[in-house]
C-alpha cells in the first residue's frame, strides 16, 4: 500500500497533466454543418494566437483567442470565404498571424534562401567530387593545385 | 593556404549573420501593426460611465487622439495609469479609453480609485472593437490624426521616456502642420 500510494498519486499526476490542456480547450463549438465545421477547424489552426504567439487558435486557452474563434465563426456563418476571413486577419494583424506566410515580394527571400542554399551546396559538392575524382584518377595538375602548401601527395 | 582560409572565411560569415540576427531581430512581443497609415476603424460603443450613452470616434474627426487600450485586470495598465494621467494633465492631446474585456463596476472603481486620464471611455466586454485595431494586449496605445489615420502605435505601458520620445515628436509636428 505504501508504495502503491506514490504511484496511484503520480499516475493522477500525469493524467490531470495530460488532460490539463484539454480542460482549458476550448468548449467544443459546433458549426451547423459538418463542411462549416470543417473549414472552422482548418482555419483555427491556421491562426497564430497574437498574444502566445506559438500556439495556434485551436490551441489557445487565451481569452484573445476565444475572441477570435468566435470572430471566425461569425464570419463563416455570414457566408465569408476562407480567403475573406484570412485576409481580415492579415489587415489587421499582419502576416504574423498567418502559420504559413504567403508568397510576396516581402517573404520572397524566406521562402528562396533554402532554394539558394541548397544550390550552392549542389555546386559545390560536385566541384568536390570531381576534384576528388581526378586526383584519383592521378592528374598531377589538379594535385598541385590542390594543394600548393605541402606539394603533391602520395597516393596511398 | 586557401584550404586553411576558407574554413575561417565561412565561419566569420556565419558569426556575421548570427549576430545580426540576434541584434536585429524584432522583438517577439512587439509585433508591428499593418494598420499604420491606415484609417482607423471606425467604433460606436456603449460608454463606460453610462451605458446609455455611446461613444463614437466619428466624432473625433478633426483631432488628434490618442486611444488607449485598457483593462482593470492588466498590471502594465495599472504601471502606465500615472504617466496617462500626466499626459492629461498636459492637455497636448485628449485620450480616449478602450475598457477592453472588463467588467463595467471594476472599471468604475478603478478609475474613482486611481483617477480618470480618459476624456471618454468606450466600454467593449466582448473584445470584438479590439480585434479591429488588431489589438492583442493591453495596454497599447495609438495616435490618430485629425483625417482619422492611424500614425503611431505603442505597444506597452507608455513611459516618460517613450512620451517625450515617441509621442511629442509626433504630435508636435502636426501642430505645427496644422498651425502653418
């Protein structure tokens, strides 16, 4: 018994943890169609919490975030497109409150470096490679280049 | 000597771009608003002292104005409540009152308690007003000019220091402006 109490409290423990985030979670609210409800539940998690800032709408236990659920929900119900609703948000918030900015002239560089990156890696691990492959191949003239310190190396 | 350099040369670039990104980074909690240079959304409100009454910035046309965003149960407000009186005080610019989220008997309080910088209070329980200024604490703090543009948001609790720094600049060269 003296042990079993321990670990009935921590198991209490971690289920009021585990559960904690759905207690504060939001009333589940219904849309009054399954494809309203739908659009609802992407939009929400499409929304970044202003004042969190890293939760989404859906997740959200701050009160701002009830705000704008319910701000959503009105939108959808008056028959507001999902593009309509975004760009409410945006004119007002900016878009920091996007999870997935958009493509425009001022995220351009968010979404192109990786591309850059990636290819001036390409290049310059085929440079490598093929430097590689004719010092392998026993170019004398690469070797030197190569290495202008110490001189040609021996192979093996 | 090219193979020892580069290794070197590329970390100095990264050390370069790290540290402009520590130092130049926007600060996360301040996150700026799109709506500068826009007009400022239009409200008319129930006013907090008497419910009866509604509180329109139509009205406000043709002034300058700043409208705070508050609430009794945010602290920064209650830190920022003497700077906001002084700034009454001086009459550069009348401040009207966004009670955001609060309950209309704490807020009276409040104010009987602490004194009343606001010209006029609009009473918004539901935070729906709030949305529209992209609000998204409190207290923040804007300055709309007489053609009702939005030319300045403050975000945080407005001290001496961002009064003189960031606010009198501002309304100063409107008076001017308009003086001319």
């Amino acid at each position: 018994m003296s042990r079993r109490a321990p670990l009935g409290a921590l198991t209490l423990t971690l289920v009021a943890l585990l559960a904690a985030p759905f207690a504060h979670a939001i009333a589940p609210t219904r849309m009054p169609t399954p494809a309203l409800e739908a659009r609802y539940e992407r939009l929400i998690h499409n929304f970044r919490c202003m004042q969190c800032q890293d939760e989404s709408l859906a997740n959200s236990p701050v009160s701002l975030a009830a705000d704008m659920r319910r701000q959503i929900r009105q939108m959808l119900l008056a028959g507001d497109t999902d593009q309509q609703i975004r760009h409410f948000f945006v004119a007002r918030y900016g878009y920091f409150i996007l999870f997935k900015p958009p493509f425009v002239l001022k995220t351009a560089w968010l979404w192109l470096t990786p591309l850059v990156l990636l290819a001036i890696g390409t290049v310059s691990a085929l440079w490598v490679i093929r430097r590689r492959a004719a010092v392998v191949a026993g170019d004398d003239e690469d070797e030197f280049l190569d290495d202008g310190l110490t001189g040609p190396r021996k192979h093996t | 000597m090219m193979r020892y350099f580069a290794p070197l040369a590329i970390f100095a670039v990264i050390v370069v771009i790290f540290a402009f990104g520590l130092h130049q980074a926007p600060r996360k909690d301040l996150v700026p608003s799109p709506l500068i240079g826009k007009p400022a959304p239009s409200f008319t409100l129930p006013s907090l002292a008497d419910p009866t009454q509604t509180v329109s910035n139509a009205a406000l046309h043709g002034h300058w104005y700043l409208l705070n965003v508050w609430g009794t149960w945010c602290i920064s407000c209650r830190l920022e409540a003497p700077e906001l009186l002084a700034i009454a005080h001086t009459g550069v610019v009348p401040v009207i009152g966004l009670d955001w989220k609060d309950s209309r008997s704490a807020a009276m309080r409040y104010l009987a308690q602490r004194g009343n910088p606001y010209q006029q209070i609009a009473f918004d329980p539901g935070g729906l007003e709030a949305i529209h200024w992209g609000v998204y604490g409190a207290p923040e703090t804007f300055i709309v000019n007489p053609q009702g543009i939005i030319v300045y948001k403050y975000i945080g609790p407005i001290t001496p220091g961002a009064w003189t720094r960031d606010f009198l600049p501002r309304l100063r060269a409107a008076q001017t402006v308009s003086g001319s």
